[in-house]
C-alpha cells in the first residue's frame, strides 16, 4: 500500500512541475537571435555562424489551453497545440507534423529554445532560438 502512495506522490510532484513548465512559459515572446550549427556525429562542431538578431514581428505565443503559434515579420508561420514532457516542447500543427523543441533554459523573462535536424550522413544541425518575454 504504502508503494502505491510513494508512486501517487511521485506522480503528482511531476504533474506540479509541467504545470509550473506551463505557466513559465505561458506568454508572448519575442526572437532576440536564431543561430543553426552543425556538428558531425561524434559532436565535434564542423560550423557555427554567428547569431541572427530578430526582427519585430518575430515572436512566440504559448497559451495557457496548450496552442503555440510561432509569427515571422508578423505573419503567422506556426499554428498548432502543444505539450510539455520533462524539457521538451512537443509542437503540432495543423497538418499533425510534430516537432519537438528542447528547452534549455527559462526564467521569467529569458527562454532558450534548441531543435535538431538531421543534417547530410551523420551530421546535425542544431538551430539554437533565444527569446525574451513581452511585458
């Protein structure tokens, strides 16, 4: 009986930590920089432009009923729902194409957000977004 507990308890700390996640990262938020490196398959860098500011209208919308719309130059690129597993963004649009974002890190005000791509053989490509909430 006393398994049964521990494992609700377990349960629910996690339930309280994605809803923490959730509210986090319930807002607007605007692209500071965008960056995509490419590593081989040992993860040894092979190329790292440097960072590409983002422009007004470049901006993420996370809503408390799960819906993630990503705007480019104001004009709407991603329209979909989302859920939260651990710390990653699971990202569904309308065509049920899902992409998967890994949050690296978020604070009140600062969100940074990691996608990787199969890149040509073993290589990867890992596009790297900062972001910083609107007030």
């Amino acid at each position: 009986m006393s398994v049964l507990l521990l494992g609700l308890t377990a349960c629910s700390k996690s339930d309280e930590e994605a809803e923490q996640l959730k509210s986090e990262l319930a807002g607007t938020w605007n692209i500071v920089s965008t960056r995509s490196a490419v590593y081989d398959g040992q993860g040894k860098e092979l190329y790292n432009p440097p960072a590409i500011a983002g422009q007004p209208g470049d901006y993420w919308i996370f809503t408390d009923d799960n819906i993630a719309q990503k705007f480019y130059q104001e004009q709407l690129q991603i329209d979909g729902r989302y859920r939260l597993d651990g710390n990653s963004v699971f990202v569904t649009d309308g065509q049920q194409a899902t992409t998967t974002y890994l949050i690296k890190n978020i604070t009140s005000n600062s969100l940074t957000l990691e996608l990787t791509n199969p890149g040509n053989g073993n290589n990867k490509v890992v596009h790297t977004t900062v972001l910083s909430k609107r007030l």
